[in-house]
C-alpha cells in the first residue's frame, strides 16, 4: 500500500514545499505508521508547551523564536529514536501504547535540543528543510529597523537558549510522568541522565578533535559511541525495556550489541551522505564534516570503500543479533525492516 505525503497542518506554504520535496511518495511500512500515530502526541505535547512561553513572557521575538523551534521539532523527522524505543517496549509485552508514545516525545524532543547545538557549532543553515535556528533569528533581528549590534552573534546566543529550552521540555516530559509506574520511570529517568551525560562527552570529544590535524581512529570509533550509538539506539532500546519492565541479561546484551551495530553504521552512512548527496535532498546542510575539519572514517582512510564495509558489516551485524534474540517472529520482522530502511535510506 502506497500513501501521498499530507499537507502538515500549522505549517507556512514554503515549509510545506520542502517537505514534500523531502517526503516523497512512499511505502506504508511499520515505520511510517508508527509516525502517524506518533506525531499526533508530539505536536500535541511540543504546540503545548510552546505555547506555554507565553505564561514566562510577551516578549513577541521570544515567542516567535519558539514558534520557529517548533515547526523544526514537528518537520518531517525520521522519528527512529521513538520508535526504537517503541520496537523494544512493544517486542517485550508493552500494551499501553498511547501512554508509552507520549512518554517516547521526550526522546525526540531530546534529539531536537542537540540538532539546534549541533547547528550552532557546525555552522548549518537547514535542518528539516527549514532554516536553522541561529540563522533563523538573526535573519529576523535584521529585518527590525530597531536592531543594532552583532546581530549574527545574538542570533547564535538565542539559539542556545532555544536549545537548552528543548532540553528542558524533554526532561519535563520524562521527570513529570505521573501514568507509569514509579520504580520503572525511576529506572527510566537513570537512563535518560546517563544519554544526556554521554551526549554531552561525545560533543565535546568531536569539538576538540576538529581542532587537531590527525587523530587515531580510537577517538573516532569513541565519538562515533558516545553521540550516536549511545543517544540514538541503545538508550532508547534500554528505555522501551524498562518501560516493558523486562531487562533481562539477554535483552541488556541486545540493547548494547544491536545498538552499537546500528549506531556505527547509521553514523558512518551519515558520514557518506554528507559527503555525497545534497542540502535539498538531505533538508540540510551537506559537506559540512570537511568544512568544520570532522574526523570520520572517511578521512582516515582514503578509500569510500572501507568506509561503505564498515557499514555493510555493522548493518548485518544488527541482522544476526535481531535473528538470536528470544521475542516473537513478527517483533523480529519489525526489527528486520527497520535495518532494511535505515540502511536503503537516502537522507
């Protein structure tokens, strides 16, 4: 079965235009109902407290800087992070799917504050196939007559702030959840700490080594853990356990192998995009690893090959781990066919 793209309601004409430019026809695998579903707790929980800046303040450029946070939040996001979460939580006897997708807005909200620093720092102008925030901002201080300064920097200045208010957001969704039970969301909200902590080590680990002209490929397989394996698979596998109350040892081994197999080879496929696909196609900014001086496998060793390897092996890595893993066959279907995405994806 085959679904058209549908028009993003709340959105400005050109956001919908590059979004559809992003978002073609395709198929209606698990992926794509899990966000339909999903999106409708995320733009109910993120328009919420966005729209409650307005209790803190009336200052309109504050407003409309959250207003812009917003529909970047609520873009045409791939939505793995939740749904891998998910995939575990339902794969390990979670029923109460509703309750459980609201909870997993915190992990994409979460993505979102580190997409906003993530920009900052590498200089991006598209997220989403939107305009970044820092660059967003300053492009409306410099409309107003009244403006006067390093309107770049403030812009950059504001956008920290947008970040660490997303940050915060998603904490309030995890900290303040009263549906689940405690001693699971205790559990939950020890792992959330340990992937915000480890994120925050990853992005200073690859801010100092773009400051260096060699670096061993040690550093670059750390970097490549701590900001996207740990963040991006195995914390939200390890949430979606406990949320299904069943961390067993062999499902803590998957949440760490599976992870790690998926994190290297998403990020090292990430590595190969920027280098050879385009802003439109990708909805943001390409060539940015050689421009900011990243270290990626593709610039320690010559070769795209090696690079392509490593990510063929890892994603068939991921295969065998899913095969051994002791849940029912249809949840393994599901798992399969995240790996078949994910790897065949383009953006």
């Amino acid at each position: 079965m085959w679904t058209i793209l549908k028009e993003k309601e709340g959105l400005g004409e050109d956001h919908k235009k590059k979004m559809s430019e992003l978002e073609l026809t395709k198929p209606m695998n698990e992926l794509a109902l899990f966000q339909e579903r999903f999106n409708v707790h995320l733009k109910s929980i993120v328009g919420a407290q966005a729209s409650a800046t307005s209790d803190d303040t009336e200052n309109p450029s504050v407003l409309d800087n959250v207003n812009h946070a917003k529909e970047i939040i609520l873009g045409p996001g791939k939505r793995i992070r939740p749904y891998i979460s998910y995939l575990m939580y339902k794969s390990l006897g979670g029923q109460d799917d509703e309750e459980a997708l609201k909870l997993f807005a915190g992990i994409e909200i979460f993505h979102s504050f580190g997409l906003v620093h993530d920009d900052i720092i590498d200089n991006g102008k598209l997220r989403h196939g939107q305009t970044t925030s820092h660059v967003y901002i300053a492009n409306q201080l410099k409309k107003e007559n009244n403006r006067s300064g390093n309107l770049e920097k403030a812009g950059k200045n504001q956008a920290i702030i947008i970040g660490d208010l997303l940050s915060i957001w998603s904490q309030g969704v995890i900290n303040l959840n009263e549906y689940f039970d405690p001693k699971k969301m205790q559990r939950i909200r020890k792992i959330f700490y340990q992937m915000a902590k480890q994120v925050a080590a990853g992005q200073m680990v690859d801010i100092d080594i773009t400051t260096r002209t060699n670096v061993p490929i040690e550093e670059i397989d750390e970097k490549t853990r701590l900001k996207t394996a740990g963040y991006s698979f195995i914390k939200p596998l390890q949430i979606g356990a406990a949320l299904a109350g069943n961390e067993t040892k062999e499902v803590e081994i998957f949440c760490k192998e599976f992870g790690l197999a998926m994190g290297i080879a998403f990020q090292v496929q990430d590595d190969l995009l920027d280098m050879t696909s385009s802003d439109d196609k990708l909805g943001k900014t390409t060539s940015s690893d050689k421009s900011q001086n990243q270290h990626t496998y593709f610039t320690y060793f010559p070769s795209l090959e090696y690079g392509k390897k490593i990510i063929s092996t890892n994603f068939e890595k991921a295969r065998s781990l899913i095969k051994n893993l002791s849940i029912d066959e249809s949840e393994k279907k599901k798992f399969f066919d995240l790996v078949e995405i994910i790897q065949n994806r383009t953006f």
